[in-house]
C-alpha cells in the first residue's frame, strides 16, 4: 500500500480537509498515475453532502483526473511511464455483460465501480482524485492527446464526456437544430461540442446574464427561460434538448420546445424527480430520455474530437485550500465554468 496526500470529506456538514489515504499496490495490469490536475464537478458536491445517498465517509472525491503515468505493472502494454493520461468516472466494470462486451461499461448490467465511493476489486472503498496519485486498471485509463491544454483537460473526463455522449447517439449534427439548457460547467461544454458537430445551437439559460459567452462557444441564439415569451417563441423548434441543470424544471414547457420525434435528454441529476406530463410527448411523438456518461472507447473519441476541433473547457484554476470556497461558490453558480483543482499544492 502507498501513502498519498489527499482531501477528504469527513461527514455532509463540515467543511473538506487535508488528510491521507492509502493506494493499492501496483498490481501486474494497473498504473501509478502522479495527478497533475483533477476538477471538481456539481456532483461531487451532491455526494459529499449526502443528497444522492448513504456516503462512506472519510470520503476523497474526484473522478475529473489528468497526470503522469509514474509507474506500470508487469503486464500493462497500452502505457509507459511519462505518458499522459487521464481517469474519469468509472475505474472497473464487470467486462462480461453485454453492455461492457458492447463497449457500454457506463452501462454495466452488475454496476461499474466509480471512481470514488464504490466498493472496488480488493473490497476497500474507491477514493477520487482530489490527492496526489491514484492507482488504475490500464483499461479504464485514458489518454490526454498533447494538442489539449494540460490544465484544462481535467473537466473533459466528466463534463466532456457527458455532453459528448447523447450529443454523438443522438446524432447531432448538420441540419440539426439542438438546445442546450443551462450554461454551466456542462453546459458551455455541450454548445462547444454541438456547435463543432455542425449542429445549430440555442442556449436557454434563466437570464441573459452569459450571453456573450454563449455565442463566443458556438451558439447562434440565446434565449432566458425566466421570460415565458421564450417558451411561446421557440415551439416545436428542436430536435434535441440537452438539459445540464441539477434543479426542477417545467418539463411540459420544455418538452413543447421539440419538433417530431424529438428529445429530450437530462444529463443533469435533481435530486428531486422531475414529473414528465405524458400529453406533452403525445404531441408530436417526442421521447424524454436520460445519458450517464459514455464507456471508455467513446470517451477516448471524445478526447481526439476536441484535440482534432481545438475544443477545451474554461477553467478557474484553485489550490488544495480554496476547495471549500469553490464549493460555495459553484453553488451560487459563480465560476466560469469549471473549478481545477492543482495537485501540486497537494504535495
């Protein structure tokens, strides 16, 4: 076992501190990675905090990871050290269901091990990436292309990824028509993405507050849905809805927004249920439908698509001692648009 510095949650209600906490030995097919950069995404702060369920405290979150490979095993032929790379969500899955078989770990039918608070191959609790190193199976590393920014690439391995995900199964695309609802963290990255798809982009967003951000991204229209005369404008408009908010919406509003046999995909998690009015979908044979994340060889894709197009998130950079400020400060939605934590003042 190795002994590497960390952050950790220690019950919902006080704040993050600096601890300690144990690594696995390198086994035959894992890799040491020395974590460079590891981002803090919304729901790292639900899990903290208790809203998603019962949590293991003390607890490391984290599954927004970039860094070195430091050391391999014996049996790792993807990685050597010195190479870039990075872990997002998941660490394990079952690797026999037909979804990990399909390439859908994300999707696994035995439950994949995440990234932090699951319950990993040798029977301890997963710990994330807000520490200095973690220990990894070599197929669910991924590989950061050099074209994107070091520091920026954490959040492509949550954010990124899923947005990225519906945005390619839904087939957004040339002559399709895609809103994306909220432009936060995952928000800004779904216009981005849609927009060097060649997908034409609107932005409901609460205000007008980002509207400049929104069309510098990629997006053609912006729209506030705090005024109901959006709602009225831009019916049967789209062809796919992305929603990136965490909060309760008036799904029937919004699903009048699509056009035949549109969707509607959530890929934000309220953690209250939102109620879906069935007479909305009648209308006009349209589909609510929910996306994790996408599986390991999709998430590469992802990574090349935004190396190839120049694509990478807006990050804030933050030491080890302002994650409890920028907490705070992603709950009052005051952070454009991605907080990275720098492992280096970890050390």
């Amino acid at each position: 076992m190795r002994t590497v510095n960390a952050i950790a949650a220690v019950s919902a209600t006080e704040p993050l501190v600096r601890t300690t906490i144990e690594r696995r030995d390198v086994g035959a097919r894992d890799v040491l990675i020395e974590i460079r950069y590891a981002g803090i995404c919304h729901s790292d702060i639900h899990t903290v905090r208790g809203e998603w369920g019962t949590v293991p405290y003390p607890l490391t979150v984290g599954h927004e990871i970039v860094g070195v490979v430091a050391e391999v095993g014996g049996e790792v032929s993807k990685y050597a050290v010195g190479d870039r790379v990075g872990v997002g969500c998941m660490v394990n899955s079952c690797r026999e269901c037909e979804n990990c078989r399909a390439g859908q770990e994300q999707y696994c039918l035995k439950g994949n091990t995440g990234t932090y608070a699951a319950v990993d191959r040798d029977g301890t609790v997963t710990q994330g990436g807000y520490s200095t190193h973690i220990v990894v199976d070599e197929d669910f590393v991924l590989r950061v292309p050099e074209a994107i920014p070091y520091e920026k690439a954490a959040p492509l391995l949550c954010a990124g990824i899923t947005t990225y995900s519906p945005l390619s199964h839904w087939n957004a695309g040339p002559g399709k028509k895609v809103a994306v609802v909220g432009l936060g963290g995952l928000g800004h990255m779904a216009v981005k993405i849609a927009a060097a798809m060649g997908a034409d982009v609107t932005v409901l967003s609460q205000t007008l507050g980002k509207k400049d951000d929104g069309l510098a991204f990629g997006a053609s229209a912006y729209h506030a849905t705090s005024d109901p005369a959006t709602f009225e404008t831009l019916k049967n408009s789209f062809d796919l809805i992305i929603n990136t908010v965490s909060a309760k919406i008036d799904m029937a509003s919004y699903l009048r927004l699509l056009r035949l046999d549109g969707t509607f995909v959530s890929v934000g998690a309220p953690p209250e249920p939102l109620p879906v009015p069935v007479f909305a979908l009648f209308g006009a044979r349209r589909s609510f439908a929910g996306s994790s994340i996408g599986g390991i060889a999709e998430t590469q894709e992802m990574l090349d698509f935004c190396a190839e197009r120049g694509i990478a998130p807006e990050v804030e950079l933050i030491s080890a001692d302002q994650v409890n400020e920028a907490y705070e400060r992603v709950l009052k939605s005051d952070v454009r648009y991605r907080f990275v934590i720098d492992a280096e003042t970890l050390r």
